[in-house]
C-alpha cells in the first residue's frame, strides 16, 4: 500500500478523478448560492435581515442551529485529534455535547423572550445603552473572530490537500476564496439565506458522516472491541491509547489544561454570539425550546459518530502518515474515507473522498456564514445603530451598515485565517468558547438573574474576561514556543495553559460581581422585574 498522504494527492490529481471532485464542490458552491440568491430577494426589512423574520419552525431552527454548531472543528478536528491521541482526543466530543445542555438549561428561552437581535438588546434593557451595547458589540465580533479562524483553517487544509496544493501561497488564496464566498452568503442572503444553507449543511454532514461510520463499522463487522484494539496496536501507543493521559495527563501542567479545557468547552456554548442569535429566528418561546431539543438530537448522534470516524481513521491509518500531511490532524477522516472506499486508486475511494470534502467544505461555509452575520449584525445593530447613531439609524441604513461589516469582518478573517493554516481546528474552536465563556456568560447571567447587577458590573464582566482570555491566549503555547503553534520559530509564551478558561472564565464572573459592589449606581428594580417576567413568561416579546 502506498503512503496515504501521496495517495490522497495522487487521488485529486489523478485526471479521471480531478474532475469529479470539482464537480461535487462546484455543485455545492452553486446550489448554496442560488438558495442565499433566493432568500436574499425575500429580505425586506431589518428584522428578515437579523432573525429571518422569525418564521422557522422549531425543527427547521433546530437543524440549523445544529448546523451552526457542528463546524469544521467538530468534523476534521475531533476526529485528528482522537486519530492521534485516542481517549484524550474523545474528550471534545463529551464537551461539546454536554455543553448544549447549559445552553439550553440556563439561556436559551430567557434569551429568546427578552431581545430582539442580539445580546446587546438584553444586556441594554435594563442599563446604560451605549456602554453596555459597545462592550457586547466589541466582545461578539472577538469571539466570531477566534472562532472564524478555525474554520478557515480547515478550509485551507481541506482543499489544498484535495488539489493538490501545497505552496502557502495556494493554501492562503483557498482562505481567501472561502472568505469571499461566506461574504457574498451573508450580504446577499441575511439570516434566512444563512438558515437555508445550515439546514442543507446539517444534513449533507450528518448524511456523510453516517455513511463513513457504516462503512467503517462494517470493515471491523460491527464489533467495536476490535475497532479499538487494531486503533490501538496501530497507533504504536498500545494499550495506553485508549486510556486517558496522552495528550492531557503526563504533567501537572497538562492535567491542569485538560480542567481549562472542560470548563471552556461546557461553559462556552450558552455564550456564542452565532448560537445565540438562532434563538431569535423562531416565532416563539416554546419554539426556541423545541428547537434545542432537536439540536440536541442531531449533534448528540452526530458526536458518537466522531469517536467511530477518530478511532477508524487511528485503526485504519498509521499516526505519522497523519501527521505528514497535516501537523494537526486535521486530515484524518479525508483519509479515512479514501482508504475505506478502497485507497487512492480506486474510483470508490475518489468518489468518497469528494463527498467527504465536499461535506466538510459545505460544514465551513455554513458555519463561517453564520458567524459572520452574528458579528456583523451585532456591530450594526449595537454600535452603529445605537451608539453611533444614538437610535437614529433606519433600518435600511442599519442593514446597509451590516453588510459593510460583513466585508470588514470577511477581510480580517482571512489575513488571521491564513496564519493559523496549520493548528488544529477543534483547538481553535476551544479558544472561541474559552473567550466567549469569559466574557460574555457571566454578564448574560448576571443580567437574567441577578437584581442588582449594574451598569459597572458588565463593562467590567465583559472588558475583564475579553481582555484576560485574549491575552493570556496570545502568551500561550498557541502563538509561539512550540512546533504546532502559529509563530513556530519564536517563543515569548509564559502562561504554560494551551487554553485560558481556567483563569479567565472564573476572572469574568468575578469581576462582574465585583464592579456590581464597588457601584455607586442604584440599579433599576422596576426594568429588572420587567425583564424577569419578559424572559420568564415571553409577554412582550419582539
């Protein structure tokens, strides 16, 4: 057998196959942009353009917020990261699961109920607007950055390796085209185009993924026992590989990592700005719940089939072959979908190879899509209508202002997308929620539930957990000091943690209450017992 990484590049340069996978994306490419055409032409107002003018059913909304959720880290990243460290690699699957749970537990219907566009609108209801709008603003486009990296990222792996490029100059002009496309997705199609394309997304992913865990259970004949033990004696690790502490346990430091970890990934969700916006496309509270329970379905089944694709790839293909055609391993389920449909060449494996790519591309552009409307709609909304405008903004200037933001966010993205081409995704993704769980879920609490929060109270929440996280991530292992990290030939890291979560998430919660006390501002009990029946009940809601 021939080495998969060459394999991989002689099934995408192989000319009976080349055109077949550009088929496959191209039609995706197409279909995609034809439905955000389409969506685009129904989006009249502010609100269609925002929430897809609350007209999705619990079950469309639940399929798409499992589409927003279930990104390119969760696909390519999850799987690498068990290929190459077995149980400890397991763990992202267990934490992105559980973390719906809080979601859905402690914000999804309060959110629903009490706002109208954005977290700026709850947080605003009951305190000094412009302060507190241009720190939700500010802290939404942070977190859709940290985490638009990450898709861009995969992006660039995905389809350099898939044609066959391996300059860095063509990997940066794949990040750039992705880039472009989920700006054309967003200014043209809103919320509902966006909403169309995840639902399309979540099912072409879920469909996928199915049938790669088929094929690969059918491979070992359904018997999981001896999947793991050839995952195992093929990882060259043995009987440890399926044992906690390969990647978190070996030090203190990395046991302390592993907790930052756990924290970030359970506690991160209920403060995505992407997801949290999906809450206020659905014309009820009851929808909003129903859609979660969905969610919760989909990206639950989703999750168990990562292990099956991460252990398949680990039972399937040797660790270095891995590493050789990405540091990260982010490649490992392309591979494995080569392999099983009969190696590089066979048209079985080239024709699993495109669907699988096409998926996972399909996975980034929906989620990069959503992304982008959550920070630019925040950035419109929040701090252009409100702050700059003082409320004085119509909502075709306010919209006209979002698409602008669109662009400006499209364009950072990509310059930061193409240095982060060869870290893994899903750790990528990690530091979203670390940096979203620090800013922004305590303050989102505090407003929900607690009277005598202030105005101070949040700045401080807010600016403290943003400023803490980011930093501490840029002196981290991530940027520099080792060979996977951004700037791998410099070193000017001292905070030893791979994520902040651990310092910066309980820092957030802590300053929120302390701003709060040293506050001399009285609080308004009256908006906050408004607000309490608001998220409470739904009366009055938007």
């Amino acid at each position: 057998m021939s080495h998969p990484v060459q394999q991989l590049a002689a099934a995408a340069d192989a000319s009976e196959h080349r055109p077949l996978i550009i088929t496959l994306f191209g039609l995706f490419v197409v279909a995609t942009l034809f439905i955000t055409v389409w969506a685009g032409r129904q989006t009249k107002s502010a609100s269609d353009f925002y929430a897809g003018g609350r007209q999705f059913t619990g079950f469309q909304n639940g399929l798409a917020v499992s589409g927003d959720y279930m990104s390119a880290a969760s696909f390519l990243g999850i799987a690498g990261a068990i290929a190459l460290f077995g149980y400890d690699g397991f763990l992202y699957s267990i934490g992105f699961l559980v973390a719906w749970l809080v979601a859905l537990l402690l914000v999804a219907e309060p959110l629903r109920n009490s706002g109208r566009y954005t977290m700026g609108d709850v947080l605003a209801y009951r305190m000094r607007q412009r302060p507190v709008r241009t720190a939700a603003g500010t802290s939404t486009i942070v977190v859709s950055i940290f985490y638009l990296l990450a898709q861009m990222a995969g992006a660039g792996v995905l389809v350099s390796l898939l044609l066959g490029i391996t300059s860095d100059a063509g990997k940066i002009a794949i990040v750039a085209l992705v880039g472009l496309l989920m700006i054309v997705y967003v200014t043209i199609g809103g919320m509902k185009g966006t909403t169309w394309v995840q639902m399309v997304k979540a099912v072409l992913l879920i469909a996928g993924t199915l049938l790669i865990t088929f094929l690969i259970l059918w491979k070992f004949s359904f018997n999981l026992s001896d999947l793991l033990g050839t995952a195992a004696s093929n990882s060259g690790k043995g009987a440890a590989f399926l044992e906690p502490g390969l990647k978190y346990g070996a030090t203190a430091t990395s046991k302390l990592d592993f907790i930052s970890l756990g924290i970030a990934l359970v506690l991160g969700t209920a403060g995505l700005p992407h997801i949290l916006i999906r809450f206020y496309t659905v014309p009820t509270a009851k929808a909003a719940r129903k859609s979660v329970i969905w969610a919760i379905g989909i990206i639950g089944a989703f999750y168990l089939m990562t292990i099956v694709l991460g252990f398949g790839a680990a039972a399937l293909l040797k660790p270095g072959d891995i590493i050789a055609s990405n540091k990260a391993g982010n490649t490992a389920a392309p591979l494995a979908a080569l392999e099983i449909g009969g190696g590089a060449d066979s048209t079985g494996g080239a024709i699993l190879l495109a669907v699988i790519s096409a998926v996972a591309f399909a996975t980034i552009l929906a989620v990069v899509a959503g992304l982008t409307l959550a920070s630019s709609s925040s950035f419109a909304h929040d701090i252009y209508a409100n702050v700059i405008r003082k409320g004085e903004a119509t909502e075709k200037e306010e919209v006209r202002a979002a698409r602008w933001a669109t662009v400006a966010i499209g364009i950072v993205s990509i310059a930061l997308g193409a240095l982060a081409r060869d870290l893994n995704v899903a750790g990528l993704v990690a530091l979203a929620f670390a940096v979203a769980a620090s800013a922004n879920l305590p303050t989102i609490l505090y407003s929900l539930f607690w009277k005598r929060f202030t105005t101070q109270g949040a700045l401080w929440s807010i600016y403290g957990g943003l400023a803490s996280s980011v930093l501490l991530v840029l002196f981290s292992p991530v940027v520099s000091g080792k060979p996977t990290s951004m700037f791998p030939g410099v070193d000017f890291h001292f905070f030893p943690l791979e994520n902040p979560g651990l310092i910066s998430i309980p820092l957030g919660f802590l300053l929120g209450w302390l701003g709060t006390v040293l506050s001399k501002e009285e609080p308004d009990k009256g908006k906050y017992a408004e607000l309490e029946v608001k998220s409470l009940t739904g009366t009055g809601a938007h």
